[in-house]
C-alpha cells in the first residue's frame, strides 16, 4: 500500500510540475505582448524586405561614418562601432492608414491598413548623404517610399517616408541598456512594454540612448510618436506623419574627440 501510494504521489507531482511548466511557457509567450497594451500603441509586424543587387552595398558619408542596406537590414557603423540597426531580415519600415485618438496619455492608435512589404530598386548618393527608394506594399496597396541617411556635424539622420501613409513605423533593434531619457519617457531601462513619447505632441529631441553608446531622438516635432519594446528583439517607433526622423549621436565618439 505504502508503494502505491507512492508511486500515486510521484505521478501527481510529476502531473503539477507540467502544469506549471505548461502556464510558465504560456506566461512567457502571451504576457509581454500583452504589457503595454493600455498605451494605446499598436503592435505593427514587419514584412518582407528586398534590395535590388544595385542598391546594395557600404556608403560612406564622412567622418568615419558609414551606412549598409541590404536583404539583412540597416546598419549604421562608426568605423568598426555599430551604432544603429534594424531588425535583422525583416522591412525596416511600414506605412499606416489611420489616426490617432485621444490626447495626451489617453491616447490610442487606430490602424486601418498596414504596408510593410518594403522592395528597395534605387540607391542614390550625395555628399554626406544616402537615400535608397521603393516601394511599401500589401497585397492591395502599394506606396512610395525612401529611406534617406545623412551626416549633420556630429549627428546623423535617419529619414524613413511613405508619401501618402499617415504614420511611418521604424522596426529598429532592440538594444541592451535601452533607457529613457525625459522628458519624453521614463529615466529607467525600457523593457518589455510600449509607451507614447512625452504627453503630447511636443517636440522631444532625445528619446533613449542604449549601450551601443548612442542617444536617438524621434521625430518629427509636433507628431505623436510611441516606442514599442514588447517584441523580443524589437524597439518599434512610431510617428504619425508621412515621415519619421531619428537624430543619432554617438556619445563615445564625442567623448573621445
């Protein structure tokens, strides 16, 4: 008897460790998309990303640095230093249809059509400046669109536009040591959640900084722009305009000049 019974209790642990395995998996799976939710900031899926073999290649703007497009993504480098990435094999942007309602804290996104497919046909170089152009699609709808680097003194300017869309989303990697810098979000590490970019739709130069060793500022002035962390691997910005500008200074380099 005393071996049955045993053997029973040994079954009914085995059976509530599975359990809590099961809800600990679930937890991980459903409740980070989930935190944030009450931001009113929209999860927005990246799509496809295709460069044409022309539009490919290193450009460098100046002062060591340089910017890279291809079917893996962007990245902007400082010699050998990364400074800025996209999400790693996906579209680096995608254009809405919609509004946003409410104001101040109260805010909430109302997306009727997403374009997020992104096919890059057309690189085009400046002094100091690179703009690669294409188009943003779904499987109705389709918009111009340009992705526009350049140099700026210390700063460099990242310009992602889709004429006609109403907000401009940049699917950006997420960065260890992502932190808030006020007034426009919180003074702590960002994690996990979403969050609107100040209260309104005030300018704010400096949104976070990470420990690539840059401060990135999300424009333009007088939209209303939310980060988005609740992706594994992500940091979505969101800007409701035609177009979204990050600023991106290396505080490293400015340091060690």
């Amino acid at each position: 008897m005393w071996r049955t019974d045993r053997r029973v209790s040994w079954s009914m642990v085995s059976l509530l460790l599975s359990m809590t395995g099961a809800l600990l998996l679930a937890a991980v799976i459903w409740v980070p998309p989930a935190l944030g939710q009450d931001s009113g900031v929209r999860q927005v899926q990246p799509g496809l990303l295709v460069v044409a073999p022309e539009a490919r290649g290193v450009v460098t703007l100046g002062s060591g640095r340089a910017v890279q497009l291809d079917e893996t993504g962007l990245r902007v480098t400082n010699g050998s230093t990364l400074l800025f990435r996209t999400v790693r094999g996906g579209s680096p942007m995608s254009a809405l249809l919609g509004t946003v309602e409410g104001r101040d804290g109260d805010r909430v996104e109302q997306i009727s059509t997403v374009m997020s497919n992104l096919d890059i046909d057309r690189l085009s170089i400046k002094p100091g400046e690179v703009t690669w152009s294409g188009r943003l699609t779904n499987a109705e709808q389709s918009l111009p669109a340009t992705i526009v680097v350049r140099l700026e003194g210390a700063r460099l300017v990242v310009t992602a536009e889709a004429k006609g869309a109403d907000a401009v989303v940049v699917h950006s990697a997420q960065e260890l040591g992502t932190r808030g810098r006020a007034p426009g979000l919180p003074e702590r590490l960002l994690r996990k959640r979403a969050w609107w970019v100040g209260d309104g739709p005030a300018p704010v130069t400096d949104a976070y900084s990470t420990e690539l060793g840059v401060v990135v500022g999300v424009g333009p002035r007088g939209s209303h722009r939310g980060i988005d962390l609740r992706r594994m691997g992500h940091t979505d910005l969101h800007a409701w305009s035609s177009s979204q500008t990050l600023t991106m200074t290396s505080y490293r380099r400015t340091v060690e000049e």
